[in-house]
C-alpha cells in the first residue's frame, strides 16, 4: 500500500473511531485499538494515528511497524522526540509516556504481538530494521 492511500485509510480510521467515541475502528483484523496523538517533531503540531495494541499489566503496547517499510513511522520518531503523547481508548482518553521496549522486554513481549497479529512476521521479514515495541504507560 502506498503512503499516501495508508495515510488517508489512518485519517478515515480516526475520523470514524473518534466521532463514535470508539463504537467503530476499535476492533481490526479481531484485535483492539486506540488512537495515539503525538506532537510532530517538525510541525510542533498535534498528530493522531490508530495502532492495534496488547496490554501489559498497566502498559499498552504497540508496533512501530509502518507495514515492514525501511523507516520508522512518523508517529515513532516523534515519540522518541516528545515521549509525552495522549492515548484513547474506546471513549476513554489519558495521557501517556512512551519507551522503546528494552531487548528483554521486547523478547518477551514479542511472541504475544505475533499472536495478536501475525502479519507482524511478515512486516518483520521485509526490512532489515528491528520494529521498536513501544510501550505507553498511563501518566496522569
């Protein structure tokens, strides 16, 4: 898929997720998402994207996968820019602090990302980055 077509899909998805308070766009491929706003590193502006997610214990966990493209996805670099971001879920929004999941962390996280979504395997074989696991803990 095309950036543009994949940016315009994420808008769409967003759009819909927030005017239902979450009643559509908070399941895809059977699995749960959220909405995650961040501020633009460049811009300064305020960005929002939804992610599939898992839980760990307090954390919600997400991928920066891009679809296994060579780069990071916009919405990772500007948390590694500005780690403080916004996070919704269903119609419940809080604010976040984002970390890339340390190796363990994401050793052990990882086969429970597969298995929520095991297009990310695919994703995996298709570039020679290692997709960050990002974990947000609620901070408010």
């Amino acid at each position: 898929m095309r950036d543009g077509t994949a940016k315009k899909l994420s808008a769409i998805h967003t759009a819909m997720y927030r005017a239902t308070r979450g009643r559509i766009g908070r399941r895809l491929v059977n699995n749960d998402m959220l909405l995650l706003s961040t501020v633009g590193r460049k811009s300064g502006k305020a960005h929002t994207v939804p992610l599939l997610y898992v839980r760990d214990e307090r954390d919600l966990v997400v991928i920066a996968s891009w679809g296994g493209r060579d780069r990071h996805p916009d919405w990772y670099l500007n948390l590694l820019a500005t780690p403080k971001a916004e996070a919704q879920v269903v119609r419940d929004r809080f604010p976040v602090r984002a970390r890339t999941a340390n190796p363990e962390e994401r050793q052990r996280l990882w086969p429970a990302v597969v298995a929520a979504y095991d297009g990310y395997t695919t994703y995996q074989s298709r570039t020679d980055r290692e997709i960050p696991v990002v974990l947000l803990s609620p901070s408010g």
